[in-house]
C-alpha cells in the first residue's frame, strides 16, 4: 500500500466539534478518485488536538466511507503509553497500517525514537510508516537512525520531508536514505511543493496535503511518475505553483487547506481546532482566487 | 503567592504507573522546608505526557500532602478545548493558580497564542502564569506578545526562560519586559543555573526544578535575594554549579533530577514517562558523586 498517491485529508472541526459531515464530504472525493491509500488523522487530519475518542470517532467515519482503500492511521502522541492504546483503536477500527512520528515534549534522543518504535513495532499487528516531520515533533531524524528503525520487523515506510529543490541534490539525498534501509521500505516524499522532485528523486509515493483534498490533480503527478514520465511530473506540479505559494505564505499547508475546503463548500472556512485561527477575510479571498485560477473546486 | 520559591517536584513514573508514594515522598520534602508555593505538573512533573485522568489524581494527591502551600498547576495541552477542561479540574482540586504555556503543534501565531490565553483567563476563576518556554513549546514570546497578555484579566506572572548571564544584560532583559507589563504582574525565573542572575536582575520568584528536590538549597537562594544580598545569592549558586553542570550536559534537568529522586531513595532510578529513557548507569554513578559532594539528600 505504501506507494503513489496517499491523500491525507483534513479534518474539519468547527465550533460545535468534528464536522462529521464535512469529513465525509472530503472523505468521498477520495473514494470517487480512486487514491492508492488514505492517511487518516495526519497533521492536517490534526491528530494531535484530539482525544482518543474523539480520534476514535474520526479513524470510523473514516473506514465507513473510504471502503477498500487501504487506511493509515496516524496514531502520535507524547507518551508512548498512549500511543500503544491509539494503536490498539487504530487497528480494531480496520487500519491497514499505523503512522509514527516520535512526537515529543522534553527533546528525544536517538536512543529513545529507537525504543519507541521498537515497543510500538513488537505490539502492531499492521506494517508501520515512520513519520519524519521535524516541523512538528522537532526531532531530526539522521539516515543512521532511519536504517535501524527501518530494519525493525514490521516497519514498510518512511514519510520524509521535503527534499532539496535541486534534482541532483534531491537524487542524492533520496539515494544516501536509500543506501541505509532494507530493500522492501518504501520512501515517501511529503512537503507538497517539492513533491515531484521527490517522486523523481525516485520516492515511490506521495504524502500529499493536496491529495487529501485535489486527489485529481495530485493522482496526476504520482501517475506520471509511475509513467516515468518526469516532465510531465514536473509540468503538473509547475501548474499548482500558486498553491505551493500559498502554502509557503501562510507557513504550511493546514491553514490554507481549510480555507480551501471551506471555500469549495464542504464545511466552514472556519474550520480549524482551537488555538489554531482561520486565515483573515483577504488572506481566503486570495485563496478562492487562486483555486479559481487553477479550476481547484 | 508568585514571589519567593516556588518548587515544581518530579512526577516519578514508573513501569507500573504514577508512583505515587514517592511523589508523596517528594512532596513532603517541600511541606517540610515551607517553599513559597509549589508547582505541580510542570514540566518537570510530566504534564505533557499525562492523561486528564492521570493528572488529576496527580494533582489530588498534591493538594493533600502540601496542605496550605499555595498549589500552581500547569493546564497546557496542544488543543484549547483540552486546557478548558484541565483548568477547570485543576481549580476543582484545589489550584490556587494555572501555569498556562503555548503547547504547540502547527506552529502558532501571536494572534492564537493571545486567543488561547484570552480565552482561558475569561474562564479561570483563579491567577493564571504564563509559561513562556520556548525549548518545549516552540513558541518564542516578544516583550510585545507579553506585555498584550500581561494586561489580560487574572495573569499574575510570567514565568520566564533563563537570562544571559551577564547581570548588566540579565537586569536589561528583566527591565525591558518590566517596562511592558502591569506593576502586579511578576517576573518568576526558571533555568535553575541562571536563577541567581535572574533573581539579582530582580525577577521576584524562582519556579525552580532543583526547589523541587532539594528546597533547602534553593530557600537559601531565594532568601538572600528577598534581603537584597546579591553577593550571597551568587555564592549559594556557585556552590550547585557542578548541578548545573549535570543539567546543562544532559539536555536539561527531568533525566538529573528523576535520576537524583533515585539515587536519594524516594523512588526508583527509572521514573520517567517513556519515551524518555532513564540515563545510564554511568551517569547515574556521576550524579551520585556530584550529590554526595554537594551534602544533597
């Protein structure tokens, strides 16, 4: 399952709680694209603002309207003691396989991001994806550590960062990971701006923010790819430039995503969980702009 | 209740869970040497990975062994909706104050970090610190930033990082922030190994970790900088340097100090909250050294 296009979607919650609705409304975009997989409850699914019910509640509405697409389950937490329970949900709610990041509060060590998936791999009965998002869990992964966490039975796949935007320096960073895991862990590239140079840099899928909400446009780039086919993959992403802008603008992709999907009109514009604001009144106009612009909808 | 010692005790944690006779032990330490106020789950009590459960048996088991001492409890969680609900257990057990930080996981702005304050300390019938730790929140505050919530309606104190060391540039850190914020806000230091520049640069309280160990020690402090014998204060904190020393070479003080309440017979040498791995044995060899040279037990 770990390869082409995983879409991780938002999920929408306004003031009166999860919009169920709208997450479904996301949910069927997805299905009806025909993505590779679904990453539930990522960072734009912000799985780090809810409870373990209320993540519970999203990883079923999820299952029930993704049908066989295979689902990750972003099951991250500061403790590792709760991330084994989310992992047990994750997987009584049909989770195909479990994503990772060594979030953290005191700063982790090599030592303890190794032991944490150690505990966490001895216990799933899924194939797990590490999660290196060094944004969020402010944690540097090296390609040393990835090569021992990669070698522990069960782990499939590493979600990276974005790479450099020189192809050649991309290739490189790409090759040296790869020279450090075993033969069968797929590379996923996440960062959506730099996602075609990823996937030509030779990562096998996309983590894609834009997939969890465009999947049409997204599922272009990772069939190109598939195809080989790296000016097309570099054309297409060109093409959503303006969406990478924003991105970069508003420091990431979640805030601009749920102005998206409040735009388009599957939920609020004001959809983001507390302390997290929506965007400003211009900061969505120039949003709806662009999505007109680039026949987003 | 925001000048003086204020001592955040350990939360030991053991295989079995929150051990609780020794977080007993602990805090009978504090009664015992009548520290100015306490500080539970605070960083170094664990907050961050604890449940709402766990928390509040926590905080329960406080307000019983340090009597009337007044109890600061730290209510930080990365969803706002969380420290609503944490607030509100934290004054039902019996809080005398919140210690309130900007818990992040998509990188805040200002403007949410104001709201999330905003909101709280219009719900909090009780003072509220604000916990400005930029190395495990990821939020660096302005003097600004400060000064807007400063004015806020309940907050009382702000409970600061470390200052530079030079005092002619600590008295200028503490000076500046004075100048933005309201006369009955006070300015408390944290960063134990620059407590006593910061204490002589005129921050009014210590929200100190060793205070939470060993608060003999850190009264001293404390009290010679309420009768303004600054010469004193350096002298009684150069004695701990080699402390300081063990906090600065392990990333900080949680691993020294729960490695202390150890070595100290008041629970085990392993007392951290996984991920978090005990420090070797090695280590634990060193800070033994370091206690017995230093007379602390």
């Amino acid at each position: 399952m770990f390869k082409g296009l995983s879409a991780f979607p938002l999920t929408p919650i306004t003031s009166a709680g999860i919009d169920r609705q709208g997450f479904i409304k996301i949910l069927e975009r997805l299905t009806a694209a025909e993505v590779d997989s679904v990453g539930i409850l990522g960072s734009t699914g912000s799985y780090a603002y809810l409870t373990r019910e209320q993540r519970k509640h999203v990883a079923a509405v999820a299952k029930q309207h993704t049908g066989d697409i295979p689902m990750m389950i972003c099951v991250g937490a500061i403790s590792t003691e709760q991330v084994l329970y989310l992992a047990e949900d994750a997987q009584q709610l049909g989770a195909s396989a479990l994503l990772l990041p060594p979030l953290s509060y005191q700063r982790l060590n090599d030592d303890e991001v190794f032991c944490l998936f150690e505990t966490v791999t001895q216990r799933a009965s899924v194939p797990v994806c590490v999660y290196d998002n060094p944004g969020t869990t402010h944690f540097m992964f090296s390609d040393e550590l990835h090569g021992h966490i990669a070698a522990l039975r069960g782990v499939k796949s590493i979600k990276i960062p974005g790479v450099p935007s020189q192809p050649e320096a991309a290739l490189a960073r790409v090759r040296n990971l790869r020279g450090k895991i075993p033969h069968d862990v797929t590379i996923g590239i996440s960062g959506d701006d730099s996602a075609a140079t990823g996937l030509n840099a030779g990562c096998e899928v996309w983590y894609s923010v834009c997939g969890g909400l465009f999947p049409e446009v997204a599922k272009e780039i990772t069939q190109a790819a598939a195809a080989k086919d790296s000016q097309k993959v570099m054309e297409c992403s060109a093409r959503l430039e303006p969406l990478w802008a924003l991105f970069r603008k508003h420091g990431g992709s979640i805030r601009v995503i749920a102005a998206a999907a409040g735009i388009i009109g599957l939920t609020n514009t004001d959809c983001l969980p507390r302390p997290l604001l929506p965007l400003s009144a211009d900061n969505i106009a120039e949003i709806a702009g662009v999505l007109k612009q680039l026949a987003l909808n």
